[in-house]
C-alpha cells in the first residue's frame, strides 16, 4: 500500500515540477522583471530592486522632468475594465435563456445545439475576429447590406470603435459563458418552477428567487471564463479597434515592442493580475461555495 | 398549448436563430468571400479557387505551417505527458492540499494569454535561450497542460479502479496492469486532451507572437503580419483555411467522443 502512494507521490510530484517550471517560472519571471528598470539601450538592467515601473503606471515625467498622471495606463486600464464589463453582461444576457432553452431539449438536440455552440469556440481567434473586419469596414458587409435597403446610406463607420471591440469580445467569447451555465441549467429540476407558480410567486419572482440562485455557480463560472480573456484581451482591440483604443492588453505588448520599456510592461501585467484577483475575490464572495472550473469543463 | 406558452415557443425560436446567426454569419461570410475572385475582397463577382492555390506557391506559408505543425505536435505530447501521472496520482492519494494541487493544473486558465506570453518570454531569456522552435514549444507545453488534464480528470472521475486492482491481485506486473488496463480504460480522455491541445496550440497567436523567433513563425503569426498590411483575398484565403481546419477536428473529435461514449452505453 505505501509502495503504491510512493508511486503516486512521483507521479504528482514530477508533472507538479514540471509545471512550475514552464508555468510558474514566467510568472516569477515578470515580477522580478516588474521591479526592474528600463536599460539604456531597451531590455533589462538588473541591478537592484526598484519601484519605478509601478510609480510609472500613475506618474510619468512630462517634457520638463516633472511628474504628471499617467493617462496612458489609466484610461487603458478603465477602458479594459469597461469593457470586459460590459462583454461579461451582454454575454450573460444572451447565454443565460440560450442555456436555458438548450438544457430543455431532447437528448438529441441538446446534442446538436452544443456542438454548434463549442464549433465557432474552436476555430482560430485571428480568423474570427478578421471575419469582423470584412463585416464591419466602410463599404464592408454591414455598409454594403443596409445601402442596398437605404440608398444613399452613409455607412456605419462601426470598425476601429469601441463598439467594434465591444462586437468582436461578446464574439470571441460568448461560448465560454454558455457552456458552464448549460452545466447548472442541466441539473436543475424544473418541477421547482412549477411549485413556485402553484404556490402563486409569478413569472419574474420565480425566475429571481427560484432559477437565478440555481444556475448561480454556472454563472460564476461563465463570467470567470468570459471576463479574464477580455481583460488582458489583445487581438480584438488590435484588429478592430484599430489600435487607437488601447486595452492593457495592448499596452503590455507595446512596452516589448515599440517602447522596449519591459520593466513597465511587466509592471502594467503585475497590474493586470491584481485587477483580476479583485474580481475573482468578489465574485468568490458572491457565490455560495465559490466559483470553481469544473461547472464547465 | 396556451397562447402564451404558445408565445415562448416562438420567442424561443428566435433566440435560438438570432443567437446562431450571430455566431455562424462572420464564419460562413468570411469562407464565402474566399472563393471571390475579385481583388476587392468584399464585392462578390464570381466563384474563384485561385487564391487557394496561390498559397500553396506560398514559402513562407508554408515554413509556417510546418512551424506550427511541429510546435502543436510536440507541446500537445509533452502537456499529455505531464498531465496524465498527475491526474491519475491525484485520484489515487487523498492527502491534504490535495485540491490545491488540482487547482495548479487547472491555473494556466485563469491566466490572461499576454501576461503569460510575456512571462515566457522574460523566463526563456532568463535562462539563456533565444526565441525560436524550443521556446515556441516551452510556452505552448505551459499553456497545454489544462486541455490535457482536464478530460484524463473527467474521465477518470467515472474510473473504476477496482479493475486496477484486480489486475495486480492477478500477479500481473505493474507496467503490465498500465498498459493493459490503465491506459486503454483512460484512452478516449487522454486522446481528447490530447486533440484539444492540439487545436489550443495551432490557434494560439499571442505567445507565439513573443517567443517566436526568425524562421520559427507560426500561421496565426503571418497572418497577423499580413492583416496588419491589410485586407486582402490571400488573407480571406489562409483565414478560411484557418476556421476550417480546427471545425474539421472539432466535428471529427465530436464524432469520436459520441462513439466511444456509445460503446461505454453498450
């Protein structure tokens, strides 16, 4: 018996270093980076822990060496932090009766609907977002469809805005959210409904007080797996914000391009996972036992 | 059926159409206009393969699809793996911290892509090595491991380990009871992690993005490059080629999880 747990021990504790190695390994990396500073020629100069990449993230020296916010980190940080906002609730608004209807068919449709649903998930994120360019230029699709309803139709002028970012994250995820609330919605008894209708609560109290806390961890779960990727998102903002509206996401990766500041970017993704910690940490308290992955996967 | 639940029988329908018209539009529209022969992308004039097969004339294309072939191949091997001993040593010990460790392997998922992408990067120039094929693969194992892990989990989750045991009382070996019982038992869940990663690892732009090097481009990294210059057919192209690669796994992957699970019913 013992000899058989010894061998579990090794079989855990290798994968365990390995991971640590090739996952926690680069997280250390950019926090030790993040207490760096810039070197004179890019990259990294090593020498001595310092805070300058965090007093950087709210103040930089303007062109006279004194300090002034930082708006370039701020409005991306808010702007990230709207958007994924609003991504996370458009995509509950949609999931929350498509998971319904879904968990109410027969074995066969359900079937069906879900691989419908996971197919799009799979295909390439570049692609789909590209595809979103070709909807959404001037004289594009979108432009195209509504001048041939409405001649002399100016055009939308949609892509390279904000709503255009906001389209292409509820595209990019919207199946991250249905699939974990499909899970709670499966396991729901609906004879619960029809009590709470005899008992004479109506429609929407039975659906706030009876079905809501119910589907509550799919929900977690969803807006977890929906809000992350958009926070830190980089193609969309790139492809159809047209990099004028800047996410964090694309703030990082400018500091390992252009900027060749790594320690701010580091920094600015120090920032990152804080922000997210924060979410988690109340989206923990509002469920009843936390959230946790498995709802979906 | 009452007039209102006649109502949200229709209204059902609606959403259900809505909801798949948004997500299957952009897919069909942009497979479309890849068989356009026009230049002007979105203008339809005539049915066209030409852009298909100008990408087989392609080499830097084509280097990159290697690139991305050997990357997916190789990282989807390691994360199996590593994921594999872990997920079965798990379910066979109880200790404490048990679930926190389950938690680790699931932990690349919470991590936004670029935060890991630039890690890697500064991790992999920490410790000497220069962007290209082994760090490509380095980052994509890291990010790999959970697709793995999770379906050898769930599978396991419906084990019956006593079949385990009954093949060691039967005084067969242990890497016989493995590879006689253990491992065809888990198969269909370490061929489906092993297929997600996969699919996770060809459509990965991001950490692909920083840890290639020159030479070593993966697809999602030229087309990157291409669509910054612009919208053009070769890039509806290659795109389309793109959708259509992973939802042909993803069906074939469906097809076959459906059968085994048919067989499990048997």
């Amino acid at each position: 018996m013992s000899n058989r747990s010894a061998h579990s021990y090794l079989a855990i504790g290798l994968p365990l270093l390995a991971l640590a190695f090739l996952f926690f390994g680069p997280l250390l990396a950019i926090l030790a980076a993040s207490f760096t500073e810039r070197a004179p020629n890019g990259g990294i100069d090593w020498s001595g822990p310092v805070f300058d990449a965090y007093t950087a993230l709210f103040y930089t020296p303007d062109l006279f060496g004194e300090l002034e916010p930082n708006r370039a980190f701020l409005s991306a940080f808010s702007r990230s932090l709207y958007l994924a906002t609003c991504t996370t609730l458009i995509c509950l608004v949609a999931a929350i009766p498509m998971a319904i209807y879904i968990s109410r068919r027969s074995e066969r449709t359900k079937t069906l609907l879900l691989l419908l649903i996971t197919i799009p998930f799979w295909a390439n994120l570049l692609a789909r977002n590209y595809a979103w360019i070709l909807i959404l230029r001037a004289n594009g699709l979108l432009d195209s469809a509504l001048q041939s309803i409405w001649p002399g139709f100016e055009g939308t002028g949609l892509l390279y805005s904000e709503t255009a970012i906001l389209i292409g994250l509820v595209y990019s995820f919207l199946p991250f959210m249905v699939l974990p609330i499909f899970a709670s919605a499966e396991r729901f008894d609906w004879d619960l409904v029809s009590a709470s209708r005899d008992l004479g609560a109506s429609v929407s109290r039975t659906y706030g007080k009876v079905v809501l806390p119910l589907l509550t961890p799919g929900i977690l779960a969803g807006s977890i797996l929906v809000f992350i990727p958009s926070m830190g998102n980089f193609i969309t903002p790139q492809l159809l914000g047209g990099g004028q509206d800047f996410m964090l996401g694309n703030l990082i990766a400018l500091q390992f391009g252009a900027s060749r500041n790594w320690a701010h970017g580091a920094a600015i993704a120090v920032g990152l996972m804080i922000g997210i910690s924060l979410v988690l940490l109340c989206l923990r308290r509002l469920g009843p036992k936390g959230p946790h992955l498995s709802g979906g996967a | 059926m009452s007039e209102t639940g006649k109502a949200r029988h229709l209204s059902g329908r609606v959403l259900v159409v809505l909801f798949f018209l948004f997500l299957y539009f952009p897919l069909f529209a942009l497979v479309g206009l890849s068989f356009n022969e026009n230049r002007s992308v979105t203008v339809w004039t005539g049915f066209s393969f030409d852009w298909y097969l100008r990408l087989l004339e392609n080499e830097d294309l084509l280097l990159a699809a290697r690139t991305s072939i050997t990357v997916a191949l190789a990282s989807a091997t390691l994360a199996t793996l590593i994921a594999l001993p872990a997920a079965v040593g798990l379910a066979r010990t109880s200790f404490r911290g048990r679930n926190s460790l389950d938690g680790a392997f699931r932990l690349p998922l919470l991590v936004p892509d670029i935060v890991f992408a630039i890690g890697a990067l500064l991790f992999v120039l920490s410790i000497g090595l220069k962007p290209g094929l082994a760090t490509l693969i380095i980052g994509h194992t890291a990010f790999c491991i959970p697709f793995c892990y999770l379906p050898i989990r769930a599978r396991i989750a419906g084990f019956d380990w006593s079949l385990v045991d009954a093949s060691s009382d039967l005084y067969s070996s242990r890497i016989r009871t493995l590879r006689r019982v253990t491992l065809p038992l888990l198969f269909p869940g370490i061929a489906a992690g092993f297929l997600l990663a996969f699919i996770v690892s060809l459509d990965d732009f991001i950490v692909s993005f920083f840890l290639s090097g020159p030479g070593s481009i993966t697809v999602p990294v030229y087309v990157f490059g291409l669509i910054r210059i612009g919208v053009t057919p070769e890039v509806n192209a290659i795109a389309s080629l793109l959708v259509m690669v992973s939802v042909t796994i993803t069906i074939l992957f469906f097809i076959a999880q459906s059968q085994s699970q048919r067989k499990v019913e048997k």
